[in-house]
C-alpha cells in the first residue's frame, strides 16, 4: 500500500495529513470503551448498598434487576470496555508513526515556548497567534494524560480483574488497597480532562476540520493548518514544495 502523502493538491484545494484513517479508528475503539467503561465504572463507584444507578435502566428494559444489570455492568467495565481499549492501543502503536509521535510530544522546550506565546496573544501583548506545532502544548498534556490514564488504569485493572474473575490472590491485601487507588487515580484523570477533550473536539474553531476530509481520510485544508499549526504545516509545505 503507498503512503500517504503529508501534503496534496485536490479540486484546487490543498491538503496536509492530520491523522491516518487507521489511527482514527483506534481513537474511535478508545471512544467507544473509554465511554462504556467511563459510565459503567461511575455506576459501581456510586452504589447504594445492593443497588446502582443502572437499576431502573435495568428495569425499563425489562431485565431482573439488580442482579442483571449489575453483571451486565461487570461485563461491560471489566470486559468489553478493555479490550476495545486495548485494541485501540495496539492500533495506534501499529500503525502510527512512532518516531514522529514520540517527537511531537518530548519537545517541552519547544511546547513551554509555545504556550508562553500563546498566553501573550490571549492577553494582547502580541498581535499575531503563535506558529504552532503538530501539537498544541495542551494537547501535549492530553496525550501524556491518555498515555499515563491508560497505564494506571490498565496495571490496576489487570490485578482486580485477576481477583475478581479468576480468584487469583497474587498480592498481600494492602496492595489490593493500592491496587484500587490506582484505578481511582486512573479514572479521575479521564473524568476531570475527558469532558474538556469531547468539548474542545466539538468547539466551533475545530468545525473546519472535521467538515474537511479528516474523519474519512485524514486530511484538513491547509487553512486551517496555517490558523492552528502553522509552524508544523510550514514545514510540511517547505518539504513536499506546496505554496506558502
Ligand atoms: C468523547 C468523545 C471524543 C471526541 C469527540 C474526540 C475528539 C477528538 C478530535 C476531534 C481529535 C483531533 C484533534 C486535532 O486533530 O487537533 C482528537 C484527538 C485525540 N483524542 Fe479524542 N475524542 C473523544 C474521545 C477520546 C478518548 C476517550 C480518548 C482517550 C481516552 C481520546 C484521546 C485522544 C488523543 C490522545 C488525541 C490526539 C491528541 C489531540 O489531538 O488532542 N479521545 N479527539
């Protein structure tokens, strides 16, 4: 199969790569399981005694409530939710491009500069926006928060599964409290930054994006790479000798 192009002309209009169709599907496998086991895992945290909020759901579906729709939850939190997940990372580490990635997201020096320039323009002691990377600093901190989120959830997750499921007692009780701990930990870095990332997603400024060819073939229209990520999109247009 023939790479895709970082840049393109296309019915006169020009095209920088965002992400690959493939890594798009992964985020799409994170979506779907982080979200099940998101709502899934907020339904045991918040139980009353023998009932969870998932009850009347279970009810109005017409299942044998409580004890239903509680293993439906354990399915859904323990199963299905992971593995989609899991999926989705392998995926990603698959098919994305690694040396580019692991680049985007070590350069604090650069995204401490962009994000000092940025704050300068916010508060009108810069006229123009800053030329940014692939990257903006906070969508830096989200992939760090995903990747260390994952991990905490993921290790936990594992060792309570192990427990729950298999009756496996591999570690002395008090690390089952740490076990736990981690997992509350993991799920709250999603809860606090997860509504943040669908709000940004969905923010008006994004709309050019996701009405442009991203969701289907990873592509935005060079406008809006040169209003967002100028600094990267430079770069790909002094490469393949697009117009700057
Ligand atoms: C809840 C619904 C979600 C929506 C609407 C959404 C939307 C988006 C969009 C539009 C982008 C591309 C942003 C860009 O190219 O500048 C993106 C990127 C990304 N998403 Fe999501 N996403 C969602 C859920 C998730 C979940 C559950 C995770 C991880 C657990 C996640 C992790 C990421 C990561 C790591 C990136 C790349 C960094 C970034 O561009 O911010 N997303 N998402």
């Amino acid at each position: 199969m023939t790479a895709r192009p970082l840049y393109k002309v296309e019915g006169g209009r020009e095209y920088i790569l965002r992400f690959k169709p493939i890594t798009q599907l992964g985020h799409l496998f994170l979506l779907i399981g982080m979200t099940l086991s998101f709502i899934t895992g907020l339904a045991m945290f918040f139980k009353f005694g023998e009932r969870n909020i998932f009850d009347s759901l279970g009810l109005a579906l017409g299942l044998p409530a409580p004890n239903t729709s509680q293993q439906l939850i354990s399915w859904l939190h323990d199963w299905v939710g992971p593995i989609l997940m899991l999926i989705a990372v392998v995926i990603v580490l698959v098919a994305s491009d690694k040396k580019s990635g692991l680049k985007y997201i070590t350069n604090v020096g650069e995204a401490y500069r962009v994000l000092v320039e940025t704050a300068k323009y916010r508060f009108g002691k810069r006229k123009d926006y800053p030329p940014t990377p692939f990257y903006h600093p906070w969508q830096v901190l989200w992939v760090w928060g995903v990747i260390v989120g994952l991990l905490l959830l993921g290790v936990s997750g594992l060792f309570l599964v192990l427990e729950k499921w298999f009756y496996m007692y591999i570690l002395p009780p008090w690390w089952r409290g740490f076990m736990s701990l981690l997992h509350i930990i993991g799920a709250f870095i999603f809860f606090a930054a997860l509504p943040i990332h669908f709000l940004m997603g969905l923010f008006p400024t994004n709309w050019p994006m996701l009405k442009s060819q991203l969701l289907l073939r990873g592509y935005v229209e060079k406008e809006w790479w040169m209003a967002h990520h100028k600094a990267y999109a430079e770069e790909v247009l002094k490469k393949s000798g697009g117009g700057l």
